[in-house]
C-alpha cells in the first residue's frame, strides 16, 4: 500500500457503519484498521481498475464521504422509497472510470465485493470476489518491475523500495530487502 493512512478509529467505523445497509464486513473493518486508504500499484484480474482506496478527508477521488454523498443522492433518485442507508458501499477504484463496492446488507453475499465500470458502450457492472480478502489475493503484478524498463503497473513500489535500499538507515536497508522480495514473489509467472 502506497500513502497508507492511519487506521479507523471506533467513532469513524461508526459514522460509516451508520451510512450502511447493514454491519461493515469483518475483512473491511480488519483492512481499515490496518489502514484507511491508499493507493495500490497492482495489477488485478478482473476487467476493472482498483489502484486507490478511498479514505475520509481526501482532497480528491479518494474521499471517501464524497463517494458516499454521491451514492447516497443517486440511491435517493432512483430507488423508490429508499431508507436513506446503502446497500453497497463505495471503498476504492480508479478516478471516476471504475469504482468497487463492498456489499453491506446483512444476508447473502454480506462482505462480496462488486464493481461499477463506465464505457463508452454503457455503464458495467459485475461481481468482484467474495470478500475483501479475496479481492487482495486477486491482486498481483504482470512483469517484475525491476525486470524491465517498460512503465507499468509496480514501478511505483519499486521506486519505493529502492528509495528505502539507499538510506543510510540499515534497518531500511534490511526492509528494502525483504519488501523486494515480496514485490516479487507477487509476480504472475
């Protein structure tokens, strides 16, 4: 994860939680105490881009309350005699293209992940996985970036990476390592 924020407290789990349909899924609420967003520079198998998470007081496609206040005012359009509450709750994607959901009310698929894609041929829309857990496995990078000069998708890890193998600090320097190693073990042969 790439300009991690600080994990959820209590009070922000509840303020979303309250937005909600149902209870946040056990993965989500595990994710986001480990951190509230950031950025992912993975590939995933899947026809949709998730190269951000989003997180509360962003200033830009991140934010996660305007994705909320957007959901919320397209449900309150057009679901006839809607309760004010989201069934799908908008965690991360790519810019405006492509968003992913997490699914909160309570009941089957509680905790699947699905996704919105605009096209030019119209709007798509499709299950994702069938938890946060499985959408983290389905991630994955298709070169070693540090293999090729070619730009893609783990250049910005491996930027990272580097920068931390250059400090004069040697517990980096042992992190650097280690991190390259998992950066890689990542890659789909």
């Amino acid at each position: 994860m790439l300009d991690a924020q600080p994990p959820a407290d209590d009070e922000t789990l509840a303020s979303v939680a309250s937005r909600c349909a149902g209870p946040l899924p056990a993965g989500l609420v595990e994710l986001w105490r480990a951190t509230f967003g950031g950025r992912l520079d993975y590939d995933l198998d899947a026809p949709v881009s998730v190269a951000e998470l989003f997180h509360p007081d962003s200033d830009g496609y991140q934010d996660l309350w305007g994705w909320i206040e957007q959901e919320c005012e397209l449900a309150a359009a057009h679901i006839p005699g809607w309760d004010g509450r989201l069934t799908h709750l908008p965690i991360g994607g790519f810019e405006y293209l492509d968003r992913i959901y997490v699914h909160t009310a309570a009941g089957p698929g509680h905790g699947a992940v699905v996704y919105w894609q605009q096209g030019l041929a119209g709007d798509r829309t499709g299950p994702l996985a069938a938890s946060i857990h499985d959408l983290f496995d389905r991630l994955g990078l298709e070169r070693d970036p540090w293999a090729t000069d070619e730009a893609g998708s783990g250049d910005a890890l491996r930027d990272a990476v580097d920068a931390l193998a250059g400090s004069s600090d040697p517990h980096a320097r042992s992190a650097a390592g280690k991190l390259r190693t998992i950066v890689r073990a990542a890659v789909r042969s």
